[in-house]
C-alpha cells in the first residue's frame, strides 16, 4: 500500500525514505520528496518539505490501507495538486518571457520613422514676463 499510495508523488520526484522507532512502540515514517534526477526546474521549497507520520505501526499500516481515502493518499493529493499549480505557473512565465522577448524583436526590428518637424517657438524661462516695466522689480505675487 505505501508505494500504491506514492505513485502520484514518484512521478515527479525522487523520494527518501527515514523510519525510526519511538517511544511506546511508535514509529515516524517521514517520507523526503526530492528533485529527480535529470529533471529540468528547480523545485519550490514547499515541494521538498518532508511528509511525516507519527503513531504505532498498526496504526500507520490501517491509514495507508486506506489509499487515496487516508491521511497520507489526501496530503500527497493535495501535493500533486500544488505541483500542477506550479508547473503551470512556470509554463506560464516561460511563455511570458518568450513574448516578451518576441515583441521586443519586433519592435526593434521595424523601422522607425522620423517625428514630422515643425518650426515651434521654444520658450525662453530665463526671459522676463511680457508685461514687465525695466524700472520695478520682478515680483512674484502679481
């Protein structure tokens, strides 16, 4: 039941595996997705963050008989999930960059023509108001 139930998660990466016994006949089965090897993306660090369960060996072979039903089918569910989401995502951001990029060319690429030129009077800031008298001063309140 435990590789049935890890399937959706070792499709897409590689996966550890750490068992230790604990007090009062417990055991942690704690179950470390990490990257597959040759895979192309980096992974998100929600993605490597290891899956554990804690309670007697009965208890944790009656949650994994339950498959997709249990605690660990629902959690590595809810990871594929996620995973999709980011796959998504990062598809989406490549196809971005890749328009981006496409759209920059093309403007680039087209030639640009000149700006139609107009003898405009440019206004000069240093010179005094139309209405100033040479005997006052300049004043900025009237």
């Amino acid at each position: 039941m435990l590789i049935t139930n890890l399937l959706p998660l070792l499709a897409r990466y590689s996966l550890g595996f750490d068992l230790v016994a604990g007090p009062d006949d417990t055991v942690t089965l704690t179950v470390i997705p990490r990257r597959q090897e040759g895979a192309a993306h980096k992974l998100e660090t929600g993605e490597t963050r290891p899956i554990a369960l804690t309670a007697s060996a009965a208890e944790i072979d009656a949650e994994l008989a339950k498959g997709e039903d249990g605690a660990l089918g629902q959690l590595i569910a809810a990871r594929k999930t996620l995973a999709d989401q980011l796959e998504e995502q990062r598809q989406a951001a490549e196809a971005a960059r890749t328009a981006a990029a496409e759209a920059a060319k093309a403007k680039a690429a087209t030639p640009k023509t000149p700006a139609p030129t107009s003898p405009a009077k440019a206004a000069n800031p240093a010179a005094p108001p139309a209405d100033a008298k040479a005997d006052e001063p300049a004043s900025l309140w009237d």
